[in-house]
C-alpha cells in the first residue's frame, strides 16, 4: 500500500482505465487547460495526448449528445464537467436519453457512460457554483449517482463506473481534494449500491454524504464516553443501501443523516423514509441535516455555518436525542 491524495487517486484510475481498455477516452470543457481539471487529466493527457483526451466547447448539453453516441457505437466515454451545477445544462440528454434509452429499447442498447464532476464549497463560489445537486440526478430511474468520500473509493468506485454499461454520475467534493489514505497500485473496482460502516456504535445511526463523512467522523471524538456513535459512508446516492442503514438504525434506535445537499425533497429524505418503511421502532424521530434552504451566498462571512459542520451535527445530536447520563 501506498498513500495517494484523493485527486491522485481519480488521475491514477482514469490512466489505467484508458491503458486496460482503448475504448476508453475522455472528453469536455479544459481537460487540456494546464491544470488539467484540478490535476486529474493531467497525467492521462500526458500519456495520451489530444487524441484520448478531448478538450470540447462550451456546450453543456451538445457534448453530452456526443458522449452517448459514442457510448451506443461501443466507445466507453468519461465526460468531465468542472463543476456540478454545469450538468443543469445537460439534463435533458442526461434524462431523456441516456437513462432511458435502455429501457426504451428493451434492453437491446445500453449507454455505458461515465459523467465525472465536482462539487465546490468554498467562499466567491456564488449561488450558481455551490450546489450539490445529487438528490437531482438519482431522482431519475436509470442514472446511478455515487460519492465517493476519500481516495481508496475515488478510484474504486470511477473504475467501477467506467466499467459499468448504464450510465454513472461520479459527483467528486473539493473539500476532500487534499485527503490521503491508502491506495492500492493496482486495479480495483467498488461496485454502486454499497454503503460502509467506518465507525461501529451503538447509541446513534449518523450517515454521511460525501465530504459530510469526515465531519462525522470528526463527531466520533468529540462525543467519546458520552455518547457512541455509528458511522456510515453513504458512498452511493443510487442505487443506495437501505439494508445496511436500516439494520444499524434497527440497533441504535436513533438516525441522523448529514448530507451536502439540501434537506428538503433530498438523500437524507430518501434514507428517513425508507427506515420508516422498515417499520423499525426509534427512540427518538429520525432527524436530517442539509444546506440552509436558500442559495449559496458568495460572503465568506455568511457562508459560515451555512454548510453543516462537526459543530452543527454535534448540536444537533445534544439537542434531538435524549440520552440517558452514562
């Protein structure tokens, strides 16, 4: 084993993605820019050259057409869009065609693309640059949606997803970019669908999303000898594991779910309600912590506290659940 940064991770999978496989390419808007998507492309474009890695026009909705057509004539496409608020402008060949088309055709053609993008969270982003827009796109039967929330999984769950034949939206969270752990060299794929307990409680359920997984974790520590806390990484919005979450939730007696997103028609909605149709019997409502219900504001100064943090989902915890004293 040997550490990687989670931005390493996604550049070494997409280089052995396109060794293993020449029908893999990868195109969009800047993956030739000097930065190459944050670093990601880069050592694919180095390897590859203009002809794999295709840098295209600003035309959202156009180059996505392109994608699924080169997905339908065998090609495997890894389509990148810098942030996740630009899909807004692929939705209808995201919704109306590559989700559909499978079903549409009885199976008889499948879309295997890879739609990579990135959420920011970060001061000067703006309303239009700060969403964490995945409750939208797995609302949609078809499209598979994962997060995945350090780098082990940033390169498992892209090669899963190159390798799929329906299309998946990888959503990558720039609060991890600098986040290491062990990588292995060789590879591997984490199949969509599996949620991961990465902390074993027995007072609280807390699952979290994407870069809310850290937070979480952090919460592990600061309620130590008071309160255990069991921690799920949510990895996949869709398909999503409700098995997983349902027989923790069945032990604990209490759910808290930590998402990127906002909370009302969201992830967290979908988990509370799938543990309520469980039937399982809480000690205490099931409580869901999200973005505030307005845009992102650009201020530095109001953004604090805007995104839930280790702080918000502590206070959260005090003040929704009771427990008794230890």
């Amino acid at each position: 084993m040997r550490e990687l940064s989670y931005i390493q991770a996604i550049a070494e999978g997409l280089t052995q993605a396109m060794e293993q496989n020449e029908r893999v390419f990868l195109l969009g808007e800047g993956v030739d820019n000097i930065t190459g998507v944050y670093g990601t492309v880069l050592p694919a474009y180095r390897q590859f050259g203009p002809d794999r890695v295709i840098d295209t026009p600003l035309s959202e909705n156009g180059l996505t057409g392109i994608a699924i057509g080169a997905a339908l004539d065998g090609m495997r496409p890894v389509l990148f869009h810098q942030r996740n608020d630009f899909m807004l402008l692929t939705m209808d060949q995201l919704v109306n065609n590559a989700a559909k088309i499978p079903y549409v055709s009885a199976g008889r053609h499948r879309v295997p693309l890879t739609v990579v993008s990135f959420v920011a969270r970060k001061p000067g982003e703006g309303a239009q640059h700060t969403q964490s827009l995945q409750a939208l796109f797995a609302h949609v039967p078809g499209l598979k949606v994962v997060m995945p929330a350090n780098p082990y999984d940033a390169k498992g769950m892209l090669l899963s997803a190159i390798a799929d034949d329906g299309p998946v939206i990888v959503l990558y969270h720039r609060a991890l970019f600098e986040e290491t752990t062990d990588v292995p060299e060789e590879i591997y794929a984490l199949p969509s669908g599996q949620a991961r307990i990465v902390w074993v409680g027995w007072d609280l359920t807390l699952v979290g999303v994407s870069a809310a997984v850290k937070d979480c974790l952090a919460v592990v520590d600061r309620l130590a000898g008071n309160i255990s806390v069991e921690v799920i990484d949510l990895c996949s919005i869709r398909p999503l594991d409700k098995n997983l979450i349902i027989d923790s939730v069945r032990r604990t007696g209490r759910l808290l779910v930590v998402d990127t997103g906002w909370n009302s028609y969201g992830v967290a909605a979908e988990i509370i309600a799938s543990v309520a149709e469980a039937g399982i019997a809480l000690q205490a409502p099931p409580r869901r912590l999200g973005m505030r219900e307005t845009p992102a504001p650009a201020s530095p100064y109001l953004l604090d506290g805007y995104h839930p943090g280790t702080d918000q989902i502590v206070a959260e915890i005090r003040q929704a659940f009771a427990f008794p004293p230890r």
